[in-house]
C-alpha cells in the first residue's frame, strides 16, 4: 500500500512538472517571437524604415516596452522630417548664396595656406582661361602677378596683375577664413577686382589736375612778385596798414604756390617716383633755418616753435625734400594746436636711425583719421575751415620712405599728436 501512494506521489509531481515545463514553454516562445518582431523593427529602422511598427503582443507584459519602441520610431520621424526640412532650407539658402556669388562682378578665390586654389567663382574661370576643375589645387600665384611682392596672405587693395590679361588692372585683398571645423589647416579668401576703368579715370584726372596746376603756378608767381615789389615800394609809397595787408595777401599767396607745388610734387612721384639729391648737412642748424621761416605764421596764430637741440650730427639726405616734408609736418601742428600752446620738435640719434618729431598740444587725430591720414587725398583740412588738398602728408610719406624710413604717428584725444620722422643713420653717414 505504502509503496502504491509513492508511485502516485511520483505521477502527481511528475505530471505537474509537465504541465509547469508547457507553461514556461508557452511564455519562452511568446518572448523569443517578441523579441524577434523588436529585432527586426530595430533593423528597419537602422535602415532607415521608420514606417514599421511593435503590434501588440500580449500587452500585459510587455505593453510598455512595445509603449516605448513606437514612441522612439515616432519621435525618430518627427526629427526626420525636422532635419529633411532644414536640409530642404539649406540647400536653397546654397543656391541662393552661390547665385548671388556667381552673379558679381568680383572674382572670389580660396586657397589654402600653401596658396592651392580650393573653389572659385565663375568670373575667376574666366580671367584664369580655365574650365572644370582644371584650376583646382593649382597655385595661385601661375595665375597672378604681384607687383610690390607683398604675401598673398597680407594683401590689402593690392594692385596685381592676371597674366592672360596684362592690359587689365585688377586689385586684390585677402581675409583669413574662420572655420572652427579644421583650426590648423589656414584658409583664405581672395578677393580679386577690375579696376582698369577707374585706373583710367583717374589717370584722366590727375593729368587734367597737373595739367591745371602748372598752368596755374605762373600767375601765381607773378602775384607774389608783384607783392614783393609793393612791400619794397617800387611803385611809390605805401602806408602802414598798406603793408600789414600786402603782408597778409603775400602768406595767403605762399599758401597758395605751396599747394600747388604739391599737387606737381605728387603728380611728378607717380610717374618718375622720388628723385633724391643728397648731401650731407648739420641737422642742427638745418632745423634753425625751418623754425626761422615757420616762425612767423606760428606767431599769427600766437604759437611758439620750440627746438630742442640734440648733438649736432650729419646726416645725408636730400635737403630740399626733407625741408618740404619738416614744414608740411610744422603746418600741420600750427592747424590742429591750440591758441598758446607750443609746438615742440627734437631730434634723437639713436645706433639705427635718427628722428625728428614735432610734436603739438592740440585736440589729436581720431582713430578713424589715423588709419587714413597718409592715404592719397584724405585731408582732415576741412573741419578746421582751412585750404587743403589731402597730398601733404601723402607726399611727406612718399619722400620719407624714398629716404628708406618712415613717418609714424602718435595722438591722444585732447592730448595732441607727434609725428616723427624717422631716417635710417649709420656712422658712415
């Protein structure tokens, strides 16, 4: 009997580890063909098919799961259709841009640091005589001549010339490209511009300029003659207040011949640039005699010109010249200087170089007038009411650099200016 209910006890349990095995059967394959459908939904959309969704499959279990899938794929569509929209956008805005480009009348070049030519706007194509992709990697530099050989990577409305059309004059200027995607490969924007028409207008113009001036010169001279011969007397006497206004007449007179003689000056540069006759003089007394001559008009305008002497050295240069751009430079701080304040000039030697500043205490030069000041026909005369053609300090620039220096300038808001002249010296001088 006992060993009869042992044998029922082991069916019972056998039985009931059967029907349990079926059970977690069921549920074991209901989760492998669960996880079959994820599989192959998560496959489509790795492919790009965001049109396929979970079914629901007992959603007792796995209703969140299946819940989470299809709000992903949902989610993954509305960014799609965000990003196929923008890219929509953006092509336009490509188009757009690439027109507005190809339609001017400038070439746009850019290169790389080693001057290859990366992309380039149609108008470049056609001045480089090239088609496709030919001009692509290729130096710039086969294409285009730089005059003053500055750097490509430093050109600033640089005169150059393209070599299939050297009729033409053309300008270029550079900027550096900000892309923060390669910070160590440099790249550069070209931008290249016909200017032969306006070289040919202003050529046109400066020559009716010179043209005018000389003309103008002689009558002028005459007048000062004539003044001359009115302060002597040599027509009969005149009174006191005769001769303060003949005296007035004669600085408006030599204002006049000094504008003049500037305009030829310019006009002379750009065709034979500056012809230097040098000498050696004393600088010391060569500063004296300026002072002496400047002296007069400073005193109308109740200024002082002060000279601090230095070592009297000797310097070779062109006396003439140099004379013109010291008395351009004192004219100019007599204008911008205010009533009873000195105008300073001192010389300093140094192992390189010597320079001669002058040095007023007026309202200063503007950050805006400083970038322009030297700059052909930029005169800052107007404001003051005064006569000026923008040549002045062109011109000083022009002789002083023919020297080999420079002139530099320094201005403090309501502090005044210094500009100093600065001349290469040696000992052999």
């Amino acid at each position: 009997m006992l060993w009869y209910a042992v044998n029922l006890f082991v069916i019972f349990i056998f039985f009931m580890l059967l029907l349990v095995s079926k059970e977690y059967t069921k549920r074991w394959t209901k989760i492998n063909d669960y996880l079959g459908v994820v599989n192959e939904t998560l496959d489509s959309i790795r492919f790009g098919d965001l049109g396929k969704k979970i079914k629901t499959i007992n959603p007792e279990s796995y209703e969140t799961l299946t819940e989470s899938i299809n709000g992903l794929i949902d989610s993954l569509k509305e960014k799609e259709k965000a990003v196929s929209l923008q890219q929509t956008e953006l092509i336009h805005q490509n188009k757009f841009l690439e027109a507005i480009l190809n339609s001017l009348s400038d070439g746009l070049v850019i290169i790389d640091q080693k001057h290859r030519i990366l992309r380039a706007t149609p108008k470049v194509f056609q001045w480089f005589d090239e088609k496709g992709k030919a001009i692509i990697k290729k130096d710039l530099l086969n294409y285009i001549e730089i005059l003053d050989k500055t750097p490509i990577e430093k050109l600033e409305n640089t005169e150059v010339y393209i070599k299939g059309y050297p009729e033409n004059t053309f300008e270029a200027s550079t900027m550096k490209l900000l892309l923060d995607e390669d910070k160590k490969s440099k790249k550069y924007i070209v931008i290249i511009k016909n200017i032969t028409n306006q070289k040919e207008i202003e050529n046109l113009k400066e020559d009716f300029v010179a043209t005018l001036t000389h003309d103008l010169k002689v009558p002028i001279v005459a007048e000062s003659n004539i003044l001359e011969f009115l302060i002597e007397e040599k027509f009969g006497p005149i009174s006191d207040k005769q001769k303060e206004a003949i005296k007035n007449m004669q600085v408006s007179n030599q204002e006049l011949i000094e504008l003049v003689q500037i305009m030829l000056e310019t006009y002379k540069i750009k065709n034979t640039g500056v012809v230097l006759y040098r000498e050696e003089f004393e600088i010391n007394p060569f500063i004296n005699d300026i002072i002496n001559e400047m002296n007069p008009i400073a005193e109308k305008n109740n200024l002082k010109i002060r000279f601090k002497e230095y070592e009297n050295i000797t310097i070779d240069a062109d006396k003439l010249q140099l004379k013109r751009v010291i008395k351009n430079l004192i004219q100019n701080a007599i204008l911008h200087s205010e009533s009873e304040k000195n105008i300073d000039i001192s010389v300093v030697k140094t192992q390189t170089e010597v320079d001669i500043s002058i040095i007023d205490y007026g309202k200063g030069i503007s950050k805006e007038d400083l970038e322009k000041i030297f700059k052909k026909y930029y005169s800052t005369a107007k404001k003051f009411r005064k006569i000026g053609t923008g040549l002045g300090l062109y011109l000083a620039q022009q002789i002083v650099k023919s020297h080999g220096g420079e002139i530099i300038v320094n201005s403090n808001n309501e502090q005044g200016t210094e500009f100093c002249i600065k001349l290469p010296y040696t000992k052999e001088n």
